[in-house]
C-alpha cells in the first residue's frame, strides 16, 4: 500500500477505512506514542484498577499498594489467559480465573501451584507498559522506548494545569459513545469549528470564532462575535494574570513526536461554564484555591487522542480509543471537586447536558464522513483556512507514521508518501 | 486466483464466494456496465431524488430544476461527507451536513462558507455518474466511457417498451428483500423456470414450458400445458398485431456489452396478469392507449441487474443489488397508472401478492444454492436443456468480466480462463 | 506464515485467532484426520440422518435401507444447492429443493427431470466420505486417504466400549453450547485438572488429582484427597477384574495420527455417577449386561475433537466443531438403556446437571484463555508437570499439521517449526 497526500487537502480514503491500514495505526500510532488513558481520580486509593483495550491490546492501569500509579499487560503469564475483564473496580491482588496464579497489583508474581522445584516466580513478572502522570492526567506507553519528548510536554503543560487539581478531584460521570468511524475522523473533527453550526447548545458559551488565525478570514456573519469574543477576551486577560494563572496559546500540534495545542480562551454569554446560559454547573469550584466563577476555559490537545476543558466549575475530558477501521470509543470523563454533592452542589444533567448533545452531534457528522470517504468517488478536498489544527494534526499523523515505521521524515514537501507495506 | 470453466456447465465456488472476487464484481461489472437504479416516476418532479447504493458506491439520481435526469457521486468535495442518506425524497439543493457546502440538484457547488478569495467554486461541482433513461427506465454507468451499444439497445427495446408508458406511471409499492446469497445466483435463479415447481403461486399464470428452447425437451408431465400455451400465444399474437405492438424474441444475452432478452409471451387461465386466476389487478389500463385486458407479457431482462414484467393493468421491475459475496437486495417496483387509485382501481395485496410470495420462494432458494456453491465438496454439475439462459449468463458475465479487466476474450473456447488477479 | 514452538511452553498466539491458521485448521486437520460425527443411537433406523458442518463443509450421516451407515457431501451434483438444512431427521429419499434431483439414501442419483437422452445418471451420485463406527460412535474423514491407524485404535479401544453397548442405547439429551474462543483452546482446557477449581460442581466426584503423571507433583493441600483416590482405585481394580472389563490406560495422544486416551478411573464419594453425591443418575443400567452401580468412569480422548466419559447408568459424549477462530461448538450427548423412561429411572436434570455446569464454566474459561492469548503482550508460558496432556496435544497438533502439509516432522527436537505457508 502506497499513499500520498497533498498539503491542505484531507488523506485519502484508504487511511481510513482498510482494516490493513487500521492495524497500522494501532501498531504504529497507538503502541508508539504516549496515549491517554484515565485520570487521577480512578484510581484515587491502593489496589483501585481501570482496564483499557486498544484493539487486542489491554491495559491494567493501578495505584499499587505503596501508592505508585502502574501499568501492566492484562495478560497471564502462564497460559495467556486475560487477567480482568471488568472495566474498573479494586483489588488487593491481580487473580487469574484459569489457574489461579496471583499477581501482586505491582505486577509480581506471588502465587503459582504445583509446579516443579526449579520454577522460579521472578521470571514471571506482569509485563509491564510505560506510565506517566501529568497533572492528574495518566498517560502510558506500550513501547519499549516512549517517545522522550513526554518530559518537555510535561514541564510545559503542569503550568497551565497543575492550579486546576485534578489528581484531587472526583468523577461525577463516564460515558463511552461508540462513533461509526474511524478515530482519525473523530479527532479531526475536534480540531476544526467550521462545522459548530452542527452544535447550537454548545454555540451558547463557545465561540465559533475558535479556529481561525487571524480575523480577516472569520466570516461576515459572524462579526458580532468577534466583538463580543474580543472585550471578553481583554476582561479574562486581566483575570489570569491577576490569578498567575498562564494564558498564552501553545501550538505544538505537528512539530513534535507527542504534539499537543493547550490555550485559555474567554466564553461567551455569562462566560462561566458549558452550560446553555454559560453560568456555572456546580457551585463548589473545582479547585478550592480558584473560587472565581468567570475564568473561561482551559482546553488542551495531546494527540493521538485526547482533549480537554476546564472551566473555574468543572473539567470535561475526552478519549478516542480505536474499535474498527468504521467504529471508534469517545469516552467523556467530567470532574468536579471531591466535596461537590450531587443534588447539591450540581444536577448532573445540567453538568453534562451541553456535551452529552454535541457528542451525539459530533457523532452523527463522523458518521456520514466515515460513509462519504468510503466511496471510490471520494477525493481529498481542500481544507479552508478554520482548518489548520486539522491540517496539522494530519501533518503529525504522517510524519508519526512515517517515523515510527523507520521511514524517511524529511522529504515532506508538496507531496507525502505516507507508508508502504505489502 | 486462476480459475476455468466447462461450457455447460455452472461456476466455480470462489466466484461466488470470496469477497476477493466479489470486489472484482462490483469493480469490474457494476462500476463498468449500464445498471438500472430507478424508474421515472420514482423522480417525476423537479428536485426529486432517490439514492442507490452499491458496495461502497453510492449515487444520487435526481431531476433537475429544468426537468433533466441527472446522477451524482454522493460525496462532498470539501472532506467527503455522505451528501443524502436517505433512499428517496425531494429537494431544491444538496446541502452537506457537515460543513454546508451547498450544490444545486444539476452538482454545482453553489455555496461554500469562509473560503480563501482565491477559491475557484467550479472546480468543486459534485462528481457525475452517466446517466441514461430508456422508455421510463433510469439506468447509470460509474464509468467515464460506458460500453456504446446502449444506444442499439435502446432502438431495439423502445418500441416494445414505449406504448406501455412507463414513464407516465405511478409506484404502488416498492419492496426490498436482502437474499442470502451472491449476486449471480439471483440473476441465474431468474433465468430458469426448471426450479417453478417451487412457485404454485406464480404457476398457476406462468407458463412452466418458458425457457425450453425447443418442445422437444419439454418433459412428458407438462403436455397438457404446452397445448394450451400454444393456443393462448396463437390468440395473442392476432391481438399483439392488430395493436401494432412488437412481439418477437430478441435474445442477445451473451452477444453483446448490454446483454438483454426481450419477449411478448401469453400467459395461462385469464391471462391478463400476476394475480391467482389471472385477471386483472387493476380495474384501469397501465397505458390509457392499451385498454385491452388480455395482452399477456412483456418481459425484458439486462444484464448485469435488472428484469421486468408488463401485463396490461401494471408493470412489475426487479434490480438485484450486490450487498456482500453472501448477500444481494433484490427491490420490486410495481407500477400502475398515475390516475389508478389504491382501494378503487386496486387492491395492493392483490397486486403485489402472486410476487411476493414468489421473491421469498426464490430467496430461499438462493440461500441453499449459496450455502452449497460455499462447501468444498462442490464441483460444478451441468446445465439441463431449460437452463440455456443460465449458460447465457454465465456466457456474458465471463466474457465482461475478462474484457472488462483487459483479458483477451477470443479463447472462449471448451475451457474459459475466467480472470487472473493476486 | 512461519511459526516456532517451544517444547513444554503453550502455543503462539496467531495459532489461535488468526483466519488463516484456522482455514488451515479445517484444511489440514479436520479434512484430513478421523473425526467424531454422532453416536449410532442417532441414526437408529433406515433412513435416519444427522448433518454436521465443519466450516463451510457439511456432511449428511445416514443410515441406508440396508442398515448400512454411511456419509455423503451435503451439495447437490446439479448447481450445487445444500440438500439437508435440517440438523437431523429421517427421510427415505434425499430431494433438492431447488429442482428436485433426487437421491437414494445410499447417494445413487435416482431422478433428474428434463435432461437431455445422453444424460447419465451414474455419473452424479452424492460424493461419499469415508465413515467408520467404533462401538456406537460415528467417525468421518473428508480425505481420500483417512490415517490407516484407524483398525489398530478401533482394535485397542474397542474391548473396553463395547461392554457398555453404546450402539443400543438412546439419547436422553443433546445440547450445543458455542464457546467464544479457538477449538484447541477447548481441546487443550479438558486436557488438564489444573483448573478443576473452577468446577466446585464437578469436583465432588472427579477426583482433581487427575492428570498428575506420579503424586510427588500433587499438592500439598490435596494430600487427603489421594488417599481416598487410592482406596477407591484398589476396591474398583477388583470390580473391574470381577467382570473382566480392560481398565489400564493407554496413553498415545501424540504417538500416531489417530491420537487417543483410554482409562478406567475411581470415582469420588458414591463412585457411581457424575451427580452431586455420586449416586447413579438413572435406576437402569447403561447397558443391562452390566449391573453394577458403582463401576468408576470409562474415560477415552481421542483427536482431534472428542472425549466422553461412562459410567454405569449412562454416558456423556463431547464433540468438538470449528465455528471461527474465535468461536467453537461443543455438543454434549447423554446416553441412556433404550428401555430407561424419564420421569420414572431418571431425572433429566439430575442426568445432566453436573456436566451442563461444567461446560458453561469451561466455555468462560476458554472465553478468557482466547482474548488474551489474542493480545500482542501474550507470550507463550510454561506448562506445569499436571498439564502433560495438554502439551501432549499440542505436540499432536504440530506434527499432524505439519506431515498432513508435506513438511518434514523429523526435526521435532527443542524447538519446532510448526507450519509455512503464503
């Protein structure tokens, strides 16, 4: 399979639909790059577990009893057997169903019966996946050598984040979406207002000028807007800096191995949070340290797959997880402070009603673009200029590719060649 | 994959079988040869549409807002969203869901938000299919040059279809039954009448002797139905010639691109129509010219996908849509006279019933010869005397498909080399 | 496809879950060794029949109006339709559906309507597969050339069944349970007791110590129960010698082609029956020559796809069929005395519960086995001294795959190469 892409236009449909080139992703992409998979607050105490598959890959991601976040391959040592099926839970140790051998939740093996006198345990060992905490964020890395960039990501993005207290926070809901396409698709999507028209609830409090570099290419209808999004930008300015809290947008989408896009932006209406009136959902702030209602938004991307957003109330948080070449897992993850009481502090619908709506919107258009791309009468067509993030995420997608394949990087100018396999 | 054929006998099991072969179908046959998508009175009025689906393909057909037939890819030429989704309706322009890119029913691009000044929009019409309509019968080819003798098969087929005026006619109803099993074996299944012992229904008006070429071969127990066929075609014949309609046999079904057989032929008891004791259906004449009741049958097959009956009170057209290698959509449309009304004129059970019943017969059918055609063990057996349509298809198909992939097809001699692909 | 093994350490993954291999599987393995079809008492009389599908091929089992068993392709010679859909029945003729071409049970084309004079009936009987009963139990093999070892297991095996008359007793009940993982996996599960702790149910008769080659290698905490497997053996040793039925095991899983396992075994508490007390399940007798309630279990394997166990009021029979690579059919057979009513010398439930248990917790543990086995992470582990058998299967597996492609099974030495292929 041989491919190759124009700069400004999308990728062309095999990337996205052939099941070869889905296993190249998992296998390339989503075992390479550092890949996100939970919060803090899953796994908040000793032994409490979350199990993520990717594909045939499944992860146990655990607090050990030292308190240690770990990562190990959920997968017997003995005879392959699958260790935890449940998505989440809490364990004193990891028991496999088959034949009883028994893991410490530090990946070691304690317990095996019968077997002769030279067996020695030490050599069988949970296999264990690379694991990195940011800020409340847990990432891991099913490689033996995670991209190395982690480190400046990290130190770049604590920043920004670290006021917010995620790792103390509580989940008040998870929802997992199945979406009819592919993950690329889903991410592309989330990179790009072009299509917000598509998302009247979150339209509210979301500025539609989102996306677009500079004003003169924003659209005349949406003059106002910018208006309005300009004197609310110039108040929440003063804010942050009052607060220390860091602002200016950082854009490493496509110039490093684990790109990522992290800004503050002002919301319109009440400006609070994402709710239809933009006021906010919980009335206990999210960091106890931060008890301004009017802070706008805190959004970051880490790709391959993951977003963000935190307002002064609440953090929602965003996952894609590869199922097929046609379906892909977003799970929505929204965090409040762990003293919030539902019913109290918040009604939960009111808390994930604006995205729960734009999901299923968002759903609905991957969908159709999924179907579209699929056609041999599909070509790629040209992105405008509210594109560029969605440009850059492909950039990064191809150069990625392309790396972590052993392939030349350097000759991407005009024209991409993308990868070749048998 | 290599594979060969004895003249006489059926395929071999992997052309009905692997999905390998079956893209080779949809690639080589449906996206090369003229298929039937619709009939004119599906999309009577400016602005109506219906969209048809094959494999991974799938068009919009639709009449423009001057009254012209037209078909399009349906796929956005910004990022490839899937235009229309729904199978039929009525629009005044083809707005994309994603991104509003907005196209007039003839596939201009007519809108397209926050583009660069610099973009040209007449480059961005949607893509077309060729079209082609033939006495109220909507066919489309996905090739840029499809095969030229459409036009003799038109001068050939009008004057026999035309005084029936399809194009004027109404839909009563349309059906869709999904068989389990290949394409081929619905179009083979179609082309012998040596299975109607599993059709009373139907048989108590079709003429089990359809398809022996000569009486000769027609077996002992079916005498007394050769006799009275003979008497009913002798009647119609003076009554086919006094209304000036056409009536002999052209059967050219493997000695052209467009391989069709056309025929006028009597039917049994009342002879009039598809109903249990033959009479009429519809109390008012498909054409208002034709008020004869007793016309029997006009009948047409084209290949690769369609067939039809005319009796003087409606018109019943089938078109088989390959959906899997195990899969095939074959639709029924019934057509009556636009003024006909349901309830007065007719009784849609009445109507439709004799071929219901009939589809679901042969679907069963289908799904065994499938399920067989898939065991190893099957080898191919050899065609019977009434099954010389059957070796007529598989005479055209062979031959398509090797001219159509660039084979030489002058060897179709005792052994057929079929296709040769990885 | 190039794969090595480890001898003493399970198989790798691909072996398991990918098409390719398991479409070898069916080729290799199942169309070419000796497998278990049915039990005589379901073909009891003339004309009975029993179809069984291995893939896409299908065999029908029949008794023919000589008494005689035997199996035939389940394709029609005309066009190939599947002749029998049903699972069993009784019919004296085997009629096509699709246009009646009629057979003798024994296969002989009898009827073919409207063929043309030259037409010889000889020339298309059903195509025969070679058929062989031990004892009651039915084995087909789709090869031309089945294993020839078949005489000298049917002559090994056969002293030890035949008391037990399997041929004249009567199906109490059949049940098929498809389990979510490879064949091998269920193959290799019944291998071993190492996981009889996830059978509470089946172990208060079976002893666990099962499996173990000499006792230093049971545990600790099984101590008491070899004490009361030895007392328990050297009563029965008696009984066995008393009625002079052969009881010492033949252990030659990986030694022939035909690989097989036969013992007599003790039975826990009662020692007569697999109930939950050990008490007989049915009042009569399996077979009336043998009246003695407590005789053990009779326990025979033999590859690659079934064992059973009698005891003296009944018998249980497994076969194992390839569904997918990751889904597997396992029917269950209980055989009673013809002359045993239910209701009055059984309970149907009391009859089957213990096993429909079991079965239901070995199909979650293959369940396991296969998704993680299919996870990148597994590595194949070290058997343990109690899962000698299985290893003794996978050796089998290995050198018949490999001798039944044409490789070379000599150098079977540390590590093996198991199979090459595109």
């Amino acid at each position: 399979m041989i491919s190759s892409r124009i700069r400004g236009e999308s990728l062309v449909g095999e990337c996205y639909t052939d099941q070869e080139w889905f296993d190249l992703d998992l296998d390339e992409i989503f075992a390479k790059q550092w890949i996100f998979v939970a919060t803090e607050p899953e796994i908040a105490e000793p032994g409490d577990f979350v199990t993520v598959e990717f594909g045939t890959r499944s992860v146990i991601v655990t607090r050990d009893s030292h308190g240690v976040v770990r990562a190990h391959h959920n997968v017997c040592r003995h005879r392959g057997a699958r260790l935890i099926t449940q998505p989440n839970g809490s364990t004193g140790t990891i028991v496999c169903s088959y034949h009883s051998w028994t893991y410490g939740t530090d990946g070691r093996l304690m317990y095996a019966e019968a077997q002769t006198p030279g067996f020695d345990k030490r050599c069988y060992s949970l296999r264990s996946v690379a694991v990195r905490t940011i800020a409340g964020l847990v990432f891991i890395c099913f490689a033996d050598d995670p991209p190395a960039d982690i480190d400046d990501v990290a130190r770049t993005v604590e920043p920004y984040l670290a006021p917010h207290r995620l790792a103390e926070a509580r989940v008040a809901k998870q929802t997992d979406l199945v979406e009819n396409g592919n993950w690329k698709l889903a991410m592309e999507n989330n990179r790009e207002c072009y299509h917000c028209g598509g998302h009247p609830e979150l339209l509210n409090v979301f500025f539609p000028t989102w996306g677009y570099d500079s004003s003169d290419a924003i659209p005349e209808r949406l003059a106002a807007v910018v208006d309005r999004y300009r004197r609310a930008t110039t108040e929440l300015t003063d804010t942050w800096t009052r607060l220390g809290l860091p602002y200016p947008r950082i854009a490493q989408l496509d110039t490093r191995p684990t790109g990522f896009h992290i800004e503050r932006e002002a919301m319109d209406l009440a400006g609070e949070s994402f709710t239809l009136d933009g006021t906010i959902a919980c009335t206990r702030p999210l960091s106890d340290e931060l008890p301004d209602r009017r802070l706008g938004r805190l959004s970051m991307h880490l790709q391959p797959n993951m977003w963000l957003h935190i307002t002064s109330d609440h953090a929602v948080l965003f996952s894609v997880i590869p199922i097929s070449p046609a379906e892909t897992l977003v799970r929505t993850t929204w965090l409040v402070n762990s003293a919030a009481v539902e019913g109290v502090d918040y009604d939960l619908d009111r808390l994930t009603g604006v995205w729960e709506i734009t999901n299923q919107q968002d759903a609905d258009l991957v969908a159709l673009a999924h179907r579209g791309i699929s056609d041999p009468a599909y070509i790629p067509g040209p992105y405008g200029p509210s594109e560029f993030q969605v440009e850059a995420f492909v950039n990064w997608y191809v150069t990625r590719l392309r790396a972590n394949l052993g392939l030349d990087v350097e000759q991407q100018s005009a024209t991409d060649q993308i990868a070749e396999s048998a």
